[in-house]
C-alpha cells in the first residue's frame, strides 16, 4: 500500500477586514496544531492500511490490530452510520490528539487539540477543522462548570463526552471519534526499526550529532532528540515544528508497508497509543470506499480571540465564526444548512468584548486574518 501525498488547500472562506481585529493567535498553538496534524494523518493512513490488509492472507494480524484499538463509547450515534459507511456518504470523525506518555498516564487528562475530519468520497475531498484547546465552551453533562475550555471535555468524561460536546457547540454530527497519545512516538518508531531522516540543519544535542543533508537512520531515541532541539535553530519553534513533522511523515509512510502492520511490536505499540470506535468492519469500508478522500484534503480552523475570564485564558469565537465553521462541515457531509449551536444557552456571544479583558498578539495578520511569519518553511519533496 502507498501513501498518496494529498493535495492541501485553506479554504477561501477566510475572515474579513473586520473580523480580524478580533482575531488573536498564538504560534506555539500553531505549531502544536500542525505537529498534530501530522499524527492525524498518520492515524487514518494505519486504519486505512489495516482496513485493506483484510483481502492479503494476513487476515488474523489485521484484525487482531484493529480489535486492539477498538474502544466504543456511550454516545447515541445521531446517524445510521453503517448505512453511510455501506453507500458511500460523507462521514465525519472526530480526531484527537493527546500527549500523556511522560506523565505516566493512557487516554487520561486533557486533549491537546481537537479535529474534525470530514470524508467525502463523492468529491474526492477530506476536510479538517481545528478547534482551539481554550476554546470557550459548555462541556455536555457538566454545564455547572461553565466556563470551560474544550479540552477540558475529554478529561471530564473521556470520548463521549468529547463528542458530545463537539457536536453540540458546532450543531454538526460526529460519527466516529478517534484519539492518539502522541507520547508513544518512541516506541513506535523503534517498532518500525527506525527512520530515515536528512536533517535540514547541523547541530549537536543531547549526545547526537546531527549534519544537515546528510541521510541518517534513527532509532526512537535519536529521532526525539532530533525534534526536540530549538534554541539552535534560527526558526526556534518553528524550526523544531518542521522536524518534527519530517519524523512523523516518515514513521507514516514506513508505518503502512506491509512488513510494519505485520509486525508484532508495531502492532503492540500501536494497540497502547490509538483508540477508536472504528470497527474492524469500518475500517473495511474506509479502505474501500474513502481512501479516495485523502487525496484532495482542504483545512481551516475556527478564529477566536483571547479573553480572561476569572484568572484564565479563553479563545472566544464569536457566533459569525462559529457559523462559518459549521456551514463548512455541514457542507462537506452534503447536510442542509444550519445553525450553529449555543454555547450555553442565554450566553451565546455574539462579540467577544461581551466577556471581561482582552488578548494580545505580536503576531502580524495577513488580510485574511492568517498569521504569518517572516522567513520560507522548507518544502519537502519526498526527503525525508
């Protein structure tokens, strides 16, 4: 099996003159977004693979795989989703990324971000929408607590609550949800017996040696320390954010060979770092009949701007925000229009100036309301 490289376009549906000035983003949120982006990637490249392995002689190791990441919540699907999965229809998923491994904890603790995944295999098109980790919101089942931030929600009762809250805030459905402890990096890519990588700049760090260019092969260990650095690149975050998205194209693209989902380890580590409520069966389907979706991907995120309240941060998206974003997942699951759902209701804000205290950004804002910076992120062409 081979991953297609997608296709990645932002949607032209950007915030006006107007809007931006309400708009506040913070780069080290961007870039964990983009890290995790790639580990979303990741996580329906290895379900689509293990879904098509199913028609090799390998029958047992896939199923075993997908068995071992199943984990079905309490939520009442809103959709017959076998019905969809079966014709082909738009399906939405619900991805979430969390970073628990140095603390000792599986799938516990807050999310670190938030996706929703859109397959449309009509149109050939899979769409992404982040959600801010601050996100001002009413977590489902605990409103007594409002406010909240949305990554609180998974921390109070796991993926269905997570859903659940999601879909309420948007007015969208979220079929299927599924969550990734990225602080199994390590071990998944020592599974693999290591990644190739041609480090985009020299530098020494933690005991390693590492020569721009120069193609290296590395074990777990080595490659963390490789993404790790940052005082020595004169992109800082941003610099480390763009090694460690060659890391984890790599381990995805060495992640669904044939001799990785067939192998033990590999399986076992990806059985402790990815949940889903993605049967084995559903993931029959996905590789049947989506596989054609991740080939044209578009992305945006829902703008909010930071405001205190009490004595914590919140990203406050206004209602018009809010409307744009589920206009767009409505779209792309061929739904009708509607609104976007309520906060909390009797407190849905139709400007964030509603709420006490103000962000600040030294970012600078492009007319769209994008934040840009001044220097050229590498482009990759296959070297990894």
């Amino acid at each position: 099996m081979s991953l297609h490289r997608s296709q990645h376009e932002e949607f032209e549906n950007q915030p006006d003159e107007l809007e931006r000035e309400e708009m506040i983003s913070r780069p080290r949120r961007k870039s964990r977004k983009k890290i995790i982006f790639f580990w979303i990637l990741l996580i329906l490249v290895i379900v689509l693979g293990i879904g098509g392995h199913v028609l090799h002689e390998h029958y047992l190791n896939a199923r075993k795989a997908a068995d071992s990441v199943y984990a079905p919540n309490s939520v009442k699907k809103q959709r017959d989703v076998d019905r969809l999965l079966k014709e082909g229809k738009p399906i939405s998923i619900l991805l979430m990324g969390t970073d628990t491994g140095a603390l000792g904890r599986s799938f516990k603790g807050r999310t670190d971000t938030m996706m929703v995944c859109v397959l449309n295999p009509k149109d050939k098109t899979m769409t992404l929408v982040s959600l801010p980790r601050d996100a001002l919101v009413a977590i489902n089942g605990y409103e007594q607590y409002y406010p909240s931030k949305l990554n609180s929600a998974y921390a109070y009762g796991g993926s269905a609550t997570a859903v659940k809250t999601v879909q309420k805030y948007l007015n969208v459905p979220i079929d299927f949800y599924a969550t990734i402890n990225m602080g199994g990096l390590e071990g998944l890519i020592n599974a693999v017996g290591g990644v190739d990588i041609k480090p985009l700049l020299s530098f020494s760090f933690a005991g390693y040696n590492f020569v721009k260019g120069k193609k290296t092969h590395m074990d777990g260990t080595e490659a963390l320390q490789y993404c790790r650095m940052r005082d020595q690149d004169p992109l800082g975050d941003y610099g480390r954010q763009n090694r460690q998205r060659q890391v984890i194209m790599a381990l995805a693209f060495k992640g669904v060979q044939l001799t990785s989902l067939l192998n033990d380890d590999f399986l076992n580590s990806l059985s402790k770092q990815l949940r889903t409520d993605l049967s084995f069966n559903n993931m029959v389907s996905l590789n049947m009949k989506y596989r054609v979706a991740t080939h044209h991907m578009k992305s945006t995120h829902l703008q909010g701007t930071t405001q205190v309240i009490g004595e914590a941060d919140f990203e406050v998206a206004s209602r018009k925000n809010k409307q744009k974003i589920t206009d767009v997942l409505r779209k792309a699951l061929d739904l009708p229009h509607a609104e976007t759902g309520d906060t909390l209701k009797g407190t849905d804000l139709e400007s964030p100036n509603q709420l006490e205290g103000t962000g600040n950004s030294n970012d600078t804002t492009t007319s769209t309301g994008q934040t840009y910076q001044t220097y050229q992120t590498p482009q990759y062409q296959g070297q990894y």
